[in-house]
C-alpha cells in the first residue's frame, strides 16, 4: 500500500463522514463539490473535507482508492457512497436521509 493510499484509508476509516473534494466545506472550489457540501450542511451532518487539489498525488490515489474517476467523493462509516450526481439523487429521494441513519450519523430528517 502507498503512503497516499494509506493516508486515504485512514483518513476513511477515522472518521465517519469524509467528503474528498475540490476545495475546502467553507469554499468549495467546483460546482459539483459545493453541491455535497450544500446537501450536507443542509442536513447538519457533521463530515470532514479533505482539499484533493493540495496534491497531485492525492487527486490521483483517491480515484484509485475507490475505483471511481471524479471528485468529489463522498465516504460515510468507511463505505464509499458516491459522487455528486449519486448524492444530489439519494438525498432528493430521500435516501440518503435514511442511509445516513442506519448507519448511524446524525442528519436532520434521517429515520
């Protein structure tokens, strides 16, 4: 495992919300990343952002990590969830409300 991968796994399974994006929560550096940023301040969840755009290496060891080719990315208890697209659709329909309360993050409107 690379220093980069090692760092990504661990920065996954320490926190049990982590959004890899362009840019930081307070200034989101894509559109697609302040998108996720917005659904999840909207819903209160409590999340770490990590900026990908402070290392090449980092940009590219997290689309190898999860096998996925676009930021940002969006980890909840360890598990890789989505992008933006995948998130905007879960959280419209609700899902994601619901996802994050079986896995136990607090979020406004989660069952």
């Amino acid at each position: 495992m690379t220093a980069i991968s090692q760092f990504i796994d661990s920065e996954v399974k320490s926190n049990d919300v982590v959004l890899f994006m362009k840019g930081t929560p307070g200034f989101p550096q894509c559109g697609f990343s302040g998108q996720v940023v917005q659904i999840l301040d909207y819903l209160g969840v409590d999340y770490k952002g990590v900026n990908i755009l402070t290392s090449d290496e980092l940009r590219q060891g997290i689309k190898e990590y999860s096998n996925w080719p676009t930021i940002p990315q969006l980890y909840v208890k360890g598990e890789f969830v989505g992008g933006c697209d995948i998130i905007r659709e879960m959280f419209q329909a609700g899902e994601l409300q619901t996802f994050l309360g079986e896995k136990g993050v607090s979020a406004k409107g989660a069952a």
